[in-house]
C-alpha cells in the first residue's frame, strides 16, 4: 500500500514506547492541508478501518481514505519551529 521511510520507522517506534497500550497507529489525511497527514495512535480498530501491517507496525486506516496512501511513500519530517508532521508523498 505504502512505503515507509526509515525516519517515519524511528519516530513512530519512540511514540509507540511512550504509547503504553495504544499500539495502533491511525492515518489521516488533514483535509486543510495537502498531503499532510494526521496521526494518532489508538488502542481499537474500529469497523471501518483497514489496517496495514509494515515493518511489524500496525496501521489503521478508513477504508474511505486508503487509496490515499496507494504507491505513496510515508515520512516524517521535523520542522525547525518545533512543529513535528509526517507527511505522504
């Protein structure tokens, strides 16, 4: 479905230790901001979701949403103002 960076890797294995029982990890696009997405981490998949294992993380996504992410390549980028985003190009 999606590539995942090695950057995108390391920050969501530090997020998910500090994440206690929220192992899932919740993709979003941000409706205000192209290519930009949203993510929060979730302990359920909910009825709706599709989820998508890479490099034995668990990712959940609306089934609404997926064909955002086909052939796309994950990564996170951190600004220089402090503001930490993951981005799907």
């Amino acid at each position: 479905m999606f590539i995942l960076t090695e950057n995108a890797k390391n920050e969501l294995q530090n997020r998910l230790k500090l994440a206690g029982l929220k192992q899932l990890i919740r993709l979003q696009m941000r409706k205000s901001c192209f290519m930009k997405v949203k993510l929060t981490l979730e302990e359920s998949i909910q009825t709706n979701d599709t989820e998508v294992i890479k490099d034995e993380l668990h990712f959940i996504i609306d089934n609404g949403e997926c064909h955002y992410f086909n052939h796309k390549t994950l990564d996170f980028i951190p600004d220089t103002t402090g503001f930490k985003q993951f981005e799907i190009i």
